[in-house]
C-alpha cells in the first residue's frame, strides 16, 4: 500500500469522450441509456480490474470514474467498455477520449459538476445529472458486490457539494446561456412566473420544439402550435401535449395567450401589425411576449408598437446571451478557486487514506504488546482484587491511547503534506510493521477503511 | 443610547442602499445577501429605538414631526422587507430604502422626542389614527418605488435594452402586483385612518375649519389612491397607467405636504 502511493501510481481514473472531443454523431454512439448502465458498471467491476465505478452519460459526454489498485489496468477496461458499447475498437476509440488520473481526474469531475466543461459554461442540469448517475450507481450490485464504495462516496459527494458552492457563491449560473433559455429569461421579466402562461408556437421545427421544451419546463401551462403542414404542427404538439390549431387561425388566438414563439421558414413576415389589427381590433388586453427566432424575421418589426406588446428577435436573444456568457467567464476564478479548496479536501482525505493501514498496524501491534504485558503481570498480582486488576488495565490503555495519539496526528499531517512517504516507512521500520500490513481482509474493505480514516 | 440606536440603524440603512446600487451598477443581476442581513439588523436596532422610546416617553412615537417620520421610516422599511421576502421583489429596497434613510436622517436631524403638546393626543383612538396613516403613507410608498420601478423596467423591455435595470429589476408583473397591493393596503389604512379622525373630532366637538391643512392634505392623499387604483384597473395598458399614477400621486402627495408645510410654518402649525 505504501509503494501503490509512493511511486504516485493513483487508483483514480476517468476516461471517457465529450463535446469538445467528439462530434455529435460520435457522442451518441457512446452514450447510454439508463438502463444500459448497471450492466456496464457491473462488468467493470466484476472483471476485478475496478474496485468502484460511475458512469456519466449526458447528451455532451460519455465518461466513466474508475477507482482501482492497478489504474492502468482499470482505465483500459473501463476505455473497452466504451468502444465495445459504441460499437468500436479500443483504438478507433482512442481518437476521442480523454483520460485523467489521480488529481486531475478529482479534478475534472468537479469542473465537470461546476459546469465548466459544460457546453453552455455553468449550466446547472449538469448537477443533476451527476447526482444521477452517482445514485444509479450506487443502487447498483455485481456479483463482485457494490460498485461504489468509499472513494467514490467522498469522491461525488464531495463534487456535488463543490458544483452547489459555485452555483451559489458565484454569478456562474446567473441568466441565460442559450437562445431558448434566453427567451425564457425575457419572457420571466414580463410575466414573473411561467406558471399556467399559455404559450403559441408558430413553426413546428427543431428551434420551435427546443423553445417549447424550455417553455414548458419553466412552467407553461398550456400550448398551440400551428404550422402551414398541420400535420407536423399536430406531431408537435402531441408531444409537448399542446393542441394544434390551422395556420390560418393563429393571429385570432394571440388575444388568448402571454407568449408567441415564431420560427417558420417563411421568407416574408407571417405576422404583420395589419393582420394584427384585423384579427384583435382593440389590441391584446394584456402583455404579449414575441419571441421572433425565424430567419428571415416571421414577425414585422411594427408589431413592436403595439400596446401590451413586447416584440424580440433572435439578435435581442444573442444579446442577452452574449452578456451572460461574458459574465460567467468573470466568474471563472471565483469558481476555480472553490474547485480547488474541494480538490485540495478531497485530496487531503484521499491521501490519508494510505496512512490508515499504517496507523491501524501501529495500534494492533502496540494493543498486542500491551495486552501481552498486562496479563504477565497480572499472573504475579493474582491477589489483586478485580477492581484494582481492571484498573492496571485501564492505566495501560490510557497510557498507550496518549503515547500513540501524536504521532497518528502526525502521520495524517504527513500524509497530507506530502512527507508521508518517508514518514511511513520509517514507522514501519522502526516497529516492524511491514509483513502485517500487507494482508488481512478487513484492510481491503473501503467501510473499514472509511470508518478508520474518519475517526 | 437611544441616539446611538438611531444613528446606527440609519447607517446600516445607508450602507445597504449603497450596496444595492453598487450591485445595480455592477449590473451582475444578483442581490447582495449582505444587503438583506443588513437591512434586518438595522430593522431590529430601529425596533430597539422604538421600544425605548415608548418605554422613556411613556407614549408611541407618533407625535410631532420626528417621532411621526422615525416610525414612517420603520413601516417601510419593514414593508421593503416583506415586499423582498413575501413579494418576491427583493431589489424593491433599492428605491424603498434611500426613502427610509431620508425619512430616518430628517428624524434624526429634527429630533426624535414627543412634540410638547404631545399629551394633548394620548389615547387609543388618536394613536390608531396616527398609525393607520402612517400604514397609509407607506403603502403609498411601496406603490411608488414599485411604479417607479415598473415604469424603467418597461422601457427597458420595449426598447431591448438588456442593461442592469433589466437584470436587476424584478419582473413587470411581480412589479405591477407589489405596487397595487401597495396601494390596496395603503387605501384601506388610509381610509380608516381618515374614519377615524373623523369620529374623533366629532367625539371631542373640535372644530375644523373647512380649509384645515391637515383635512385638506388627508382629502388629496385619499384621491390620489382612489385615482392610482381605477388607472391600474382594466385592460390595455393598465400596468402603465397604474404605475404612472402611484408614481405621480406620491410626488403630488409630497409636494403638497411641502407646500403646505411652508405654508404653516408663516401662520400656523402643521404636522
């Protein structure tokens, strides 16, 4: 255990692919289902390469934590894992995918948690996907027994709690990064509340769906779509469980809804004020949010004239856009620096970890010696009542508590410090520990391990 | 001690104004959670104050010109408070709080001690109606720096002008339903206030002549809600209109109390 650490050979490892590293067409032949994964983490660790193992799959990236005594060895299972799963060799594979080890795998998985290698920096359902990833394996149990065990317990926890202190201490995930946040951003400063809101899509395309998709998840109520291809529009909003109407029809129904999304393909305006007018005499009653994403503008820039009406289009969206990313980047050393008190926490508990073997070794052998020198004497002092015999005992054992207790102390301080190697071996030399360490079956057990370095 | 009380709890009202605006002109869009802890500690010691006040004096701080203002200044910026917590509009203090620091610095300057016909004025009924128009005045306040804020919210909105008003200002609608609950509460507080003065000076057969300053004043307060709540009423652009006139209506409010101030300061007290 004390060479696995010294020669800095870290059982920490991340493999895996994102989008800054595959394209889109890649990254789905990588990615997993939910139902996919038990059985990919199982086989890691039943293969006995991998001690523990979490698999995080997203729409950007395909990446698997590996925690294991031969981390070479862990990460090349783990990397044909994920090329047989894509359908690929290792070595087509390889093109792809990053790896990490050691602190700079602790550390990627908390920039990752951050949102800093997100696609849109410091987006927050990234929290909630590694949180989800990190439950469904914990859930999970091979034949080898559970796949997540001490290391990577501290190891997500301590991530989730870094990515919640940077989304809370920083202006990171303050407003919105993408076009279709970004319209739900507008349309919150106009109506508070998306909650019950109706909303009209006019345009059934992909921009239209990922508009409605972030509409509906702030809290819209209820939707219409209409499309020039009814059909497509009725496909749409049976997804969305909206309701199509006729093209024709949809300037009457803007009276009866707070946000119109429009992105049609139409290469003149599809919403002029005249039609406007026509369809609601007396204008809109109460606020109407436009959001114009068309290209070419599907809505007349008069429109913006009107009463109640609040009119943006797809640079207004850029704009707002564009700030918030220019904000966040302000924000990049705030939450650098709280990745690296988390990395530096999590480093300090995880390099402990190889004092632990030591420190139990120091106490079973002194608690040996100890008991073998308390029942010798015991055997001369027989006339001693149980009370004072129980009270030799309990002298011992305060005595031997308060002579060990600085130097555990200080052999976490080493470990911490980076002194520990020497450290270590020259208290294992000095009270003939080495022979007992290397074996025993409670040493191997994360629990033990876990509650020892926790004491 | 009770001095210290002031002077503290109207510097932490400035230092949280302060720190408001420097967030605003910062424009990262964020509240600094500093500013509410010192807003609430400063809430507290203005509490304290008023304690001790009633505990010295034997009476509430409602008569005469500084009391009335100390305790004016504690209504708001408890309603900046509930306004931050309860109506989701926690950067209301940003135009609620300087408010409160003018109110509280004109207290402090004039002297917070009861006027020396205080005793004049003891009684349930008197210190109710005192109360109740201070309740009035408040809810006048919030409406206007809810107005006030809705009013360059909108144009930001309309004119696609994304600064820091845009980001740090709440929502229109958030706006909109702050500044009616304000005039709502501000009208009912208002009028009972009025009600009972009225039976007051009928129960004591004080006469008031028909150009009193005070009834005069109270009456044009009393429009100005009644004219503040029908514009926000309807449809169309009530959220401007509402807006326009709380704002509007508290500076008309305000310039007469000023006029007539002056005015009674040549022949005459006035409040």
């Amino acid at each position: 255990m004390v060479e696995h650490f010294c020669d800095g050979d870290m059982a920490l490892a991340v493999i895996g692919l994102s989008h800054r590293t595959a394209p889109v067409a890649v990254r789905e032949r990588f990615a997993y289902d939910r139902g996919e994964v038990p059985a990919a983490l199982g086989r890691l660790v039943e293969s006995g390469v991998a001690d523990e193992a979490v698999l995080l799959s997203t729409c950007n990236r395909t990446e698997i934590y590996v925690s294991a005594s031969d981390v070479v060895s862990g990460s090349a299972a783990a990397l044909s894992i994920l090329a047989e799963h894509a359908g690929e060799t290792a070595e087509a594979s390889a093109r792809y995918l990053y790896q990490h080890r050691d602190r700079s795998a602790v550390e990627h998985l908390f920039r990752v948690v951050a949102g800093l290698e997100s696609m849109a920096v410091g987006e927050p359902q990234i929290q909630g996907q590694v949180k989800d990833a990190y439950n469904l394996a914990r859930e999970t149990t091979s034949a080898a027994g559970a796949v997540v065990g001490a290391t990577a317990n501290r190891l997500f926890q301590t991530a989730l709690a870094v990515g919640g202190r940077v989304r809370s201490e920083t202006g990171l995930g303050v407003g919105a990064a993408s076009i279709p946040s970004a319209a739900v951003e507008l349309s919150r400063k106009i109506f508070g509340s998306l909650k019950g809101r109706r909303a009209l899509i006019l345009g059934a395309g992909e921009m239209s769906e990922v508009t409605l998709e972030c509409l509906r998840s702030a809290g819209v109520g209820s939707c219409l779509v209409a499309n020039r291809t009814h059909e497509r529009a009725r496909d749409l909003a049976g997804r969305w469980g909206g309701e199509a109407i006729e093209f024709d029809e949809f300037a009457s129904a803007l009276s009866s809804v707070d946000i119109l999304i429009s992105s049609t393909a139409a290469a003149t305006p599809v919403l002029t004020r005249d039609l406007f007018r026509g369809s609601n005499p007396s204008g809109v009653s109460r606020p109407l949010c436009i959001i114009d994403i068309g290209m070419p503008r599907d809505v007349e820039t008069a429109m913006a004239e009107e009463a109640n009406v609040f009119l943006y289009n797809i640079d207004d969206l850029r704009q707002i856009v564009d700030h918030n990313l220019g904000q966040r980047r302000g924000e990049l050393p705030r939450a650098e620096a709280i990745i690296g008190e988390g990395v530096e926490e999590f480093w300090g508990w995880y390099v402990g970890l190889a004092v632990v073997p030591t420190i139990r070794d120091l106490r079973e052998r002194s608690e040996a010696v100890r008991q073998a020198e308390v029942e010798k004497a015991l055997r001369r002092l027989a006339h001693l009542a149980p009370e004072d015999q129980e009270a030799i005992d309990a002298l011992t054992r305060g005595l031997l508590n308060k002579l060990l207790h600085m130097p555990t102390v200080r052999l976490r301080e080493a470990a911490g410090n980076g002194r520990g190697t020497s450290v270590l071996d020259t208290v294992r030399y000095l009270f003939e520990l080495d022979g007992e360490a290397e074996h025993g079956e409670a040493e191997d057990s994360p629990d033990s391990t876990e509650k020892e370095i926790n004491r | 001690m009770t001095g210290l009380l002031h002077l503290t709890s109207l510097g932490l009202y400035g230092i949280a104004a302060a720190l408001l605006g420097v967030s605003l002109a910062k424009g990262d869009g964020r509240l600094p959670r500093m500013a509410a802890f010192i807003v609430v500690g400063a809430l507290v010691l203005h509490a304290w104050a008023f304690a001790a006040f009633w505990a010295h004096w034997n009476e509430l701080p409602l008569v005469g010109l500084g009391p009335v203002l100390f305790t004016l200044a504690m209504v708001l910026a408890l309603g900046s408070v509930i306004a931050a917590t309860l109506g989701h509009a926690n950067t209301v203090g940003l135009v609620l709080l300087p408010v409160v620091v003018l109110l509280m610095g004109a207290a402090v300057a004039i002297g917070v001690v009861p006027a020396s016909d205080a005793l004049r004025f003891q009684g349930v009924w008197f210190a109710l109606h005192v109360l109740f128009a201070i309740l009035g005045y408040a809810g006048l306040t919030v409406a206007f720096g809810a107005g006030l804020m809705y009013l360059l919210q909108f144009r930001e909105l309309k004119t696609k002008h994304f600064g820091a008003i845009f980001r740090f200002f709440p929502p229109l609608a958030t706006l909109e339903r702050l500044g009616r609950s304000g005039l709502m509460l501000g009208f009912s507080f208002h009028t009972l206030a009025l009600l009972i003065g009225w039976a007051w000076v009928e129960r004591f057969g004080i006469v008031m002549a028909g150009g009193n300053a005070k009834l005069a004043w109270a009456g044009l307060s009393w429009l100005v809600f009644i004219a503040a709540l029908v514009a926000g009423t309807g449809g169309g652009r009530r959220g401007r209109r509402g807006a326009w006139a709380s704002v509007l209506g508290f500076l008309l409010v305000v310039a007469a109390y000023l006029l007539i101030r002056v005015q009674a300061s040549h022949g005459g007290a006035f409040l």
